[in-house]
C-alpha cells in the first residue's frame, strides 16, 4: 500500500513555532532535537467539516509523552489549538484532512545528546494535508515482520514518540514481500500492532484485541472498544496470538489515518472469505458517523 500523491497539497503552508512557511521552504534548525535524535513526541488528528475528532484526547497524549520525555516549557492546548486552526485557515481546508503535530524538545545549543543542551523551549510543528483515509478498504494484506515491537522494559509504548525507526524497518520487510503493511508481534511472541495500525479479530461475531503492552494506546482503538459493545457487539482486550488472526472470521485494523480497514490475508493465509466482512463495515460505519457527530470545532 502506497499512499498517492495529492496535487492540493502542492502549495499547502506548514507551522512552525508561529511561522507559516511554504511546503518547499525549509523551517527547521539542523541543531533541533528531532533532527539530531528523534527526539520529538507527535499526534495525527483528523478533520470533519471543519472539526477535529478527538482533539483534547489527542493533546492529552501528546502532553503525557511530553512530560514523560521531561519536555521544558510545553505549549498550552489553546496555544497548540490555534496553531492548528491558523494552518487550517491558511490553507483553506475543512475536510477530508489529515494534520500531523509534532513537538520536539528544541533548539539545541550545540549537537549532542544531552537534554541540558536544550535551552529555548520546545519546537511545535504543525502539518496539514488533504487526505482522505488512506487504506483500501477492500482488504489488506499483512505479513509477519521479523522485527518485533518493544516492551516497557526497553521503550515505554505509552510514550508516543517520534523515533519510528522500529516500524520502518518493519515496514521495508512488508514492501520487499509485497504486502500492504507487516504485522507487529512483541517481545513474547504475541500480536501487538502492525507498522501502523492497531489490530481487531472478529470470532464468532465478538471482538478480541491485543493489550497495549508493546504498542500506543491508540485512540481510534479505544473509540472502538466504547462504540462495539453499544451496538451489540462484544470485546475482550488481552494477549492474541498469530494463528487467532489466521482462523479468525474478520481481522481489521484502526488508526486515525486510515480509520477502520478490513484485513484480508496475513502471511499467506485467507482470512474468513477473503474480503471485507460484515462485523468491519458495521463498525466503520458506526465509526465515521461517531467521528462526525463529537468532532470539536476548533
């Protein structure tokens, strides 16, 4: 799965510490946490006429993993939130927008590790682009990566943090096999994610999906995990393993990005019939009109 270029985008303005720059303007420092070592914590949010879902959710994890990084000076949610509605303005966009926030530790005062380097306060960037949700709904196709996902032992997964290199070398893995994206296990061997996405397995018509031991606590996850049982649907979170997912009815996957996507086949294996199944509409359904209905004017 390869995300398509957009030609709306080709003039879009991004933010940066209260400066609206140009898509092809550079904005950012070379001496920048982020640049020198991934240093950065970030949030996807996603736009509904003119409304964003989930927003104080959102920023209540970024700040979380902000605070547990012993960020400095951290921008306040209203500050945050108008930098996001003046990128917005900007660009002229009220739907079917992808934004991506992220907050670095700053501006350091020469290269280095070290956090007593960073004296300026953090860096807040703001990119907004038109982008429906990316994924073929029709089915995916998932393979197991190699590579698995860490435990708190090694990096706290409820640290939402900008150093995805773990997941990208997954991801090469599912390109090389010609799969859409890889399935993520953790340290013990049971599912966690995959590169990007959170997992869902649909038996019997009830719902099982991994704990968030060695992945993000995502928040299309947990609105599904509120909306399932309200319309009848019952959920168990706790460990699954990777044949659970190949004898499953309907596997899907959920992420503000793509919203909910119907997986189709993992590691070779036909999942229920091989497309999309009736329990993964139902919810995306439910989904994208609760998404609608509690976005937050902004």
């Amino acid at each position: 799965m390869l995300q398509r270029y957009d030609a709306r985008n080709a003039e879009i303005r991004y933010w940066v510490n209260g400066v609206l720059r140009h898509r092809d303007e550079p904005g950012l420092s070379p001496f920048d946490s982020v640049v020198q070592g991934g240093d950065a914590v970030w949030e996807g949010l996603r736009l509904y006429d003119g409304k964003i879902f989930a927003l104080q959710a959102h920023l209540a994890r970024l700040r979380r993993s902000a605070i547990a990084l012993a960020f400095t000076n951290i921008p306040s949610d209203s500050d945050i939130t108008s930098a996001v509605q003046e990128t917005l303005t900007a660009n002229d966009m009220r739907d079917g927008v992808h934004v991506r926030l992220t907050l670095t530790r700053g501006v350091k005062l020469t290269s280095g590790m070290d956090p007593r380097l960073n004296t300026a306060g953090c860096t807040l960037i703001v990119l907004a682009e038109h982008k429906p949700p990316v994924y073929d709904t029709s089915g995916l196709t998932l393979i197991t990566a190699s590579v698995r996902r860490p435990g708190a032992d090694v990096l706290d997964p409820k640290i939402h943090h900008a150093n995805l290199l773990n997941s990208i070398l997954a991801k090469i893995e599912a390109n090389v096999a010609g799969a859409d994206d890889a399935l993520m296990l953790d340290p013990r061997g049971f599912v966690a994610e995959t590169n990007a996405t959170h997992l869902f397995a649909v038996t019997g018509g009830e719902l099982v999906t991994p704990r968030t031991v060695a992945c993000p606590e995502g928040i299309t996850r947990d609105t599904v995990l509120h909306l399932a049982p309200a319309a009848g649907i019952p959920v168990t979170v706790r460990d699954v393993s990777l044949v659970e997912m190949y004898t499953a009815d309907e596997v899907f996957c959920t992420g503000t990005m793509g919203e909910l996507a119907a997986v189709t086949t993992i590691d070779g294996r036909t999942i229920g019939s091989g497309q999309a199944g009736p329990v993964t509409g139902k919810l995306a359904a439910i989904y994208q009109e609760h998404a609608k209905a509690h976005a937050t004017a902004i």
